[in-house]
C-alpha cells in the first residue's frame, strides 16, 4: 500500500490484516483498517497483489481498493523490484458530524451525506536481501480530484489529492543468529506539511519474538512487540506515547497487526527454500 515495489517480495504468500485507532479520546480521531494479501510468480520474476484499507478521519471516509504488480530483477546477492499499482477510493462525508462556526453556511449541507469516487495511481522501487532494503515510493500520482455535491452547485466542492514521497531504508546485523537486530528508517514528504521521520530498532529473539522502539519526529515514541506462531504466523501490538502538541488531549494511539507468511516450496529435507531465509523479519510495511 505504500510501496508497491514490496509486492511479492516477501515468502510464496503474504497477508496482512492491520488496524490502528489513533490519539484516543479525541474526537474524531483517525481510525484505519487495512488488509493486503500479495505473492510471486514465475519462479519469482513477477509479484501481483491486492488491498483493501478503510480511514475514517471525523466527518470523512474514505474505502481504497486497488490492486500491485511488480517485476522483479535478480542480482547475485539482492533483488531489485519496481512496481505499479492502481485504486479506486470512495470518498464520503458525513454532513452530520461536522460543526460550522456559521451555522448559516451554504456550502455545507449538514443533513446530508455524499460519497464520490476516484481513481489514483502511485509507483515504487524496492532494493533489498536478507540483511538491508532500500526503498522509494510516489504516491497518488494522478493527483485525482474528488468532487461532492456535483449535482447542487451551491455547495458543489472540490478536494485534490496532492503527491506523496515516501522513503525507507533499513538494516539487520546480527554476530548470533538467535538475536537479530533490525533498524529501519521511514520517511514520508507531503507538500504543505511537515517532513515525517520514522526510526525504528527491534531485536528478534530466536525468529519467535521480537520487541522495540520507534520515534516519530516531533510526535510520537511508539514500543511495541511480537510473537512468531508455528514459523508462518505472527502477531504485533504497538502502543504510541504522544510527545507532540496534542499529547494533553489524547492518551495515545494503539495498533494491532496479524500477517501470515507462507512458502510451500520445501527442500527434500523440510527446510525452507525463499531466496533470503530472513525476509519475514522485513519493516512490516
């Protein structure tokens, strides 16, 4: 979703199910829920995926849908992948939780809920192996305009989607293979907001648990931890401890993430055969 340069380069089969409630007790705090499921073919020269995410943010919606391809080019010891995905969104507000200072307004109809859809497209190459990624992304590419009320042109609005980079770049080192630590970057630049910086270290005991730190630039400290289910499934929890402008009124954001990761291709003697035995321990994009 926010590199389809990632798509099918992960295991065989890559689903994950995420849901994060943002700053709670705030009123009208952001929720999402998102879920993708991604693969590769052609002994892995091809990656192809879907994803479905849900934002609520106070009076709007938005549902996206949109489906990654990815081809992938193979070096000795890493893996250059470009990708291209496409979306529909549809884009709803909900006149009924949204307070004017004038009430009087006409270019809000506050009994009235209108939904309107738009398509987008973003792009994104990811290099990487077992041990570091590096990572670009441009998305909403089309810079689609969403248009409500189209039909009352009293109150006829318009909302334009504005191009997002996004950057990653992270490493994994370990001396003892039961203890891998794993420190990541993640950027994000938006034109008229402030440039986001993410810095994430986790250590990972015996590919069963792992635990770790992250700090958000200007806002956030986040801990979280996880746990590794028969080798394919694993479960996360984040909990985020505001440090920005907002941390009086909020007492923190929570998120929960579930993935299965699977490879049915198996050795004769039962091990796994990926082409970088360590990719589950990737930044859980």
């Amino acid at each position: 979703m926010i590199n389809p340069g990632v798509t099918g380069t992960k295991r065989l089969l890559d689903a994950r199910l995420n849901y994060r409630k943002q700053w709670v007790g705030y009123d009208g705090a952001p929720t999402t829920l998102s879920l993708g499921l991604h693969s590769r073919f052609l002994k892995g020269k091809m990656g192809a995926g879907l994803y479905l995410m849900q934002d609520k943010i106070g009076p709007s919606k938005q549902t996206n849908i949109g489906g990654a391809y990815a081809y992938h080019l193979r070096f000795p010891d890493c893996e250059l992948s470009a990708g291209l995905a496409g979306n529909f969104t549809k884009y709803t507000l909900n006149g009924n939780y949204i307070n004017l200072h004038n009430n009087q307004d006409p270019a809000i109809n506050q009994n009235l809920s209108n939904s309107t859809w738009v398509s987008d497209a973003s792009f994104g190459v990811y290099l990487y192996n077992d041990r570091f990624h590096v990572g670009a992304s441009g998305l909403h590419l089309l810079q689609s305009t969403a248009e409500f009320y189209k039909e009352d042109t009293t109150k006829r609005g318009l909302v334009k989607y504005t191009s997002q980079i996004n950057f990653t770049l992270g490493y994994n080192f370990s001396q003892n293979p039961d203890y891998v630590w794993e420190s990541t970057l993640y950027g994000q630049y938006v034109k008229g907001a402030p440039l986001m910086l993410d810095y994430t270290l986790r250590v990972h005991f015996f590919e069963k648990a792992f635990t770790g730190v992250s700090l958000r630039l200007r806002d956030a400290i986040a801990i979280h931890a996880g746990f590794t289910i028969l080798e394919n499934y694993q479960i996360s929890y984040s909990y985020d401890i505001q440090i920005g402008g907002l941390k009086k009124y909020n007492s923190g954001s929570h998120e929960i993430m579930l993935s299965v990761s699977h490879n049915i291709f198996k050795t004769k003697r039962g091990r796994d055969n990926s082409k970088f035995l360590n990719q589950r321990y990737g930044y859980l994009f």
